[in-house]
C-alpha cells in the first residue's frame, strides 16, 4: 500500500487521520483480475485506491460509484489538469 499522498494537492504531511484512501469501482474483469492476483500472494496498492487529504476527500467520496478512470479524469477537470 502507497504511503498517504493526496491525490489533489500531493500533500504528505499531517497525521495519518488527515487522509483517507477512496476506492473507486473498478470493472468487472478488473476485478477478476485482481483476485487472480490475490490468490497467487500479490499485494500493493490497488489501482482503484487514492489517497485523500481532508481538504480535498469530497472530491473522491462525490464520485465513488463511477469507474476510478472516469472519477480520476472528473476530479482533474475539475481542478484544472
């Protein structure tokens, strides 16, 4: 797992309780994948989990039901990448 690192703004400090970890839907064969993963010992930081500092984690829980593509490119528009 990645070390608290907000998504938005990269911050890194603060305690750990400043950031939560979002995950986002994945899709169905990713999914199967990521099993596959588990049953053979893989471990790391899903692709669809992203860190968030306080100030920004609204922008990650608005969007947790889409696919983490979609909600990663939603919350860049929306911050201006």
């Amino acid at each position: 797992m990645k070390p608290p690192d907000c998504f938005v703004c990269r911050s890194e400090t603060g305690p750990v309780d400043h950031f939560t970890l979002i995950y986002f839907g994945p899709r169905e064969q990713e999914e199967v994948g990521r099993a596959v993963a588990r049953d053979r010992g893989w471990v790391g930081h899903p692709h669809n989990a992203f860190w968030f500092c306080a100030d920004h984690v609204h922008l990650g829980q608005e969007r947790q039901s889409m696919h983490w593509r979609e909600a990663i490119a939603e919350i860049n528009a929306t911050v201006g990448r």
